[in-house]
C-alpha cells in the first residue's frame, strides 16, 4: 500500500467503503495538511467552468518499501481528459494512487482533443507528484465514422480515442491499461498489469452469459455476410472501460483500421446502436484473453437510457464502474444518490462537495 499524508480522515462512509474491500492497512501521519489550490468551478453537469471554486489537492503517494525500478517498472495507464468529465478523472486517478504499492512507477497518458489550460492547471495542481503526459486525439480522424447512438455522450469524439490509443502513445511504450474517467480502483493497479495476455493483443473481464445479439441489429444479423466475422470464435461481450492492450500487437495488427472499417459499415448499413462498443465486439469478441470479473464491476450507472440503480454484483471487487448514463457526482450532488454511489465519494476531490475530504 501507498504511504501517505493527511490531517484528516475519510468520512465514515469512506472508512466503511474501505473496510468492504478489505484493504491493507495505511500508514499515516498527521502532522501534514492538504493545501487547496484554486481551481474552476465544476458545475452542476459536471463540467468545468470559470467561476472560482476548488478541487483539493491531493496526498503525495509514495512507494512502498518492496517497491523496485523506477526506470524499469514503469505502469502505464491511459485516460482520456476533458471538463466533461473532469470531477470523475480526478478520483479515478486518487483511487489508483491510494490503492497502489508503488505509486510512484505510474505514469498516467491522457488523450484530449484540446488544449484545456484550466484542465491541465487543474491535474497539475491536485496531483503535483504526479507524472503524467498529454496526448491530442485529432477529431477529424473520426469525426466523419460516428453514428448517432441511443445517448448523446457516447457520440463524442473523444469516446473513440481508445482506438487510436497505440496510435498516440510513443512508440516505447509495449503495455496500457486504458480506463474510463467514471470508475474508481479499489485493488493495486500493479496486478492488473500482471495479467498474461498470452498470444491476445487485449485482456477484460469477458462476459459470455449476456445476450450478445443484441449488441448488433436486425440488418446485421440478416446479411448472408457479415455474421461469419465471427465464425472460428465463440463472441462474448467485454466492456471496453477496462483494457489491458498489448500496444506493439495492436500496431501490427492494424487493429486500428479493422475498427474504423466496422465503422463504415456502420454509417451505410446502420448494423448497431451502441457508439464504440459494437465495433470493438466485431473485431475482437471471442479473441481477447479473459480476466477476473473483479476488474470491472461495470453497469453502476444503470442502463444508457434512463441510468436506474443497480446494486452490486455478487463475488470480490477491485475495480467499480459506473458505465451508463448515471454518473455518481451527479447524483451526489442532486441528493438523490443510489446507494452504490456512496463508495464512488470517498474519492472525491472536489472541494465543494460535502462528501470530499474535509480540510
């Protein structure tokens, strides 16, 4: 675990959300205070805006004594950034840190479509430990491919930036971990990085008790076609919010052209609904090396129409999603919270909320 300083505990909730996870002790001590940095306001839709307001800065993490390389045992993970979204970035990147033995072998990769200077002074001054880089994802690249889906967020750009990731990141880097901006990692992160992909070029949480069919339209299902994609693979679903990408495999597989030409399809034959999820499916479904559901307790956000509450799924958890259209921060802060959202607050670095760390 991650050594730490802080002149204040978690709310009791936050302690209590600890403890179902069974972490491992902290050491701690409390001579050391966070310092509050100005920051834009994140208003109510969860964007940043211009209006003075704070994010809390957070803890330096630093290594464990078992930790080795700083040179050679580097972990990457990649995100992508935006004001959006901003408020879910800032405690996913929290989670990872606290929950992380050797914190300090992070090194974030984040993907924007432009320059944010409020964003980047934002990351800069909450984690100012923390080393990260910053990649533009160029829209043109993709904005002609994206057909409209069942909910507006899933047609942004920058949705779709997972799929040029190999293209983005330099070329020394062989491994990431891509992760969604509205999830919170309640493991070490350095086991996910463990997995062994074998032959694959990804590894998820696979999910093959779901109805795959309906990932995919009438029209795709009756072409004579385009269903033998996935004739030699038993397709199962996985959610693309969690990743574990051999780069160098993506690269020589042109996996990223694969993807796009799905997408054309897409834009004459309407054969899904689901923004960048089907096509990932298409190419990839049934041929990705699968991992313990722990890594992806995914749906917390309820469904992409109307974003009910759901309750956890049975077994361990190291890693919990809120995919689909309910965002935590949201709900939080309309007081009309689902229970699950209260293990999403602990982590929450923005100083307004009531549910953050307290100064």
């Amino acid at each position: 675990m991650a050594f730490w300083s802080l002149s204040s505990s978690f709310p009791l909730l936050g302690l209590l959300s600890l403890l179902l996870f069974h972490q491992t002790s902290l050491t701690t001590t409390t001579d050391v205070h966070l310092n509050i940095a100005p920051h834009p306001t994140e208003v109510s839709d969860g964007r940043v805006g211009s209006n003075s307001s704070v994010f809390l800065e957070a803890p330096a993490f630093r290594n464990g004594e078992s930790c080795g390389n700083l040179a050679t045992d580097r972990i990457h993970v990649a995100m992508t950034l935006d004001a959006n979204y901003l408020r879910g970035t800032m405690a996913a990147v929290l989670s990872i840190l606290q929950h992380s033995t050797c914190p300090e072998d992070l090194t974030f990769h984040f993907l924007w479509v432009r320059h944010e200077p409020e964003v980047f002074t934002s990351i800069k001054s909450t984690f100012p430990y923390l080393n990260f880089k910053v990649y533009r994802f160029d829209v043109h690249r993709v904005r002609g491919l994206i057909s409209k889906s069942i909910r507006q967020a899933l047609d942004q750009p920058l949705n779709y930036a997972r799929i040029y990731l190999a293209n983005l990141i330099p070329n020394e880097v062989k491994r990431v971990i891509y992760l969604d901006s509205d999830l919170v990692m309640v493991d070490d992160i350095a086991k996910l990085w463990k997995v062994d992909l074998g032959d694959k070029v990804l590894a998820a949480p696979e999910y093959c008790h779901a109805n795959f069919t309906c990932y995919f339209t009438g029209t795709f299902w009756s072409d004579p076609y385009m269903p033998r994609t996935f004739e030699g693979r038993k397709p199962c679903y996985f959610n693309t919010g969690v990743l574990v990408m051999d780069v160098d495999k993506w690269r020589h597989g042109n996996y990223t052209k694969k993807v796009e030409d799905w997408m054309i399809v897409q834009k004459q034959k309407r054969i899904y609904q689901l923004g960048s999820l089907p096509p990932f499916l298409l190419v990839l479904a049934g041929n990705i090396m699968p991992i313990d559901h722990r890594w992806n307790q995914h749906g917390l956000g309820g469904d992409n129409v109307e974003g009910k509450c759901r309750e956890l799924h049975p077994g361990p958890i190291s890693l919990l999603h809120w995919s689909g259209k309910g965002k935590p921060w949201l709900r939080l802060d309309s007081r009309k919270p689902c229970s699950v959202d209260n293990l999403w607050a602990p982590y929450d670095l923005y100083r307004s909320s009531r549910h953050s760390f307290e100064e």
